[in-house]
C-alpha cells in the first residue's frame, strides 16, 4: 500500500480550507483517509497552517510521499525530514 500526505478539500463554494491527512494513494483526494496531521485555511490573511510535526515526520520515515503542494507548504513551515 503506497500512503502520501495530502490536502483533502472542505469548505463551501469560493471559501476553500483543507485538512493534511494520510491517505492511501489510490484513494479518491476526498476519500477515507488514515489519520488527520492538521489543517490549512488559505483564504485567511495571513493564511494559516497547523500541522503536528512529530506525526508528520514518522509517517515521512515510514515511506509516506507528500503531495507538492504539501511539500511546499511543508518547506514553508520549516519541516523536513533529517
């Protein structure tokens, strides 16, 4: 089973928030997920990402292959695997 860190879409029509989840890859982007890491409200000035980073980085070990727009969010916030 291949598992990446990925935006799942919530919000209403225009008003857009995202919840960072483990999911399967095969997956549909607002399928079943594994586990929640946090969220991302892009619409908020400044937007504002909330991630646990300790969970974040165990499921990086374990083979998990982020999404790029998470990769760059991830970079953003300083969270990187070492």
């Amino acid at each position: 089973m291949s598992v990446k860190i990925k935006l799942r879409r919530e919000g209403g029509k225009k008003k857009p928030s995202y919840k960072v989840v483990v999911i399967d890859s095969r997956k549909p982007r607002d399928g079943r997920f594994i586990e929640q890491l946090g969220y991302y409200q892009p619409i908020s000035d400044p937007y504002i990402f909330k991630v646990d980073k300790e969970a974040s980085l165990k499921w990086i070990e374990k083979g998990a292959q982020l999404s790029e727009t998470v990769k760059n969010l991830f970079k953003k916030e300083g969270i990187s695997k070492k």
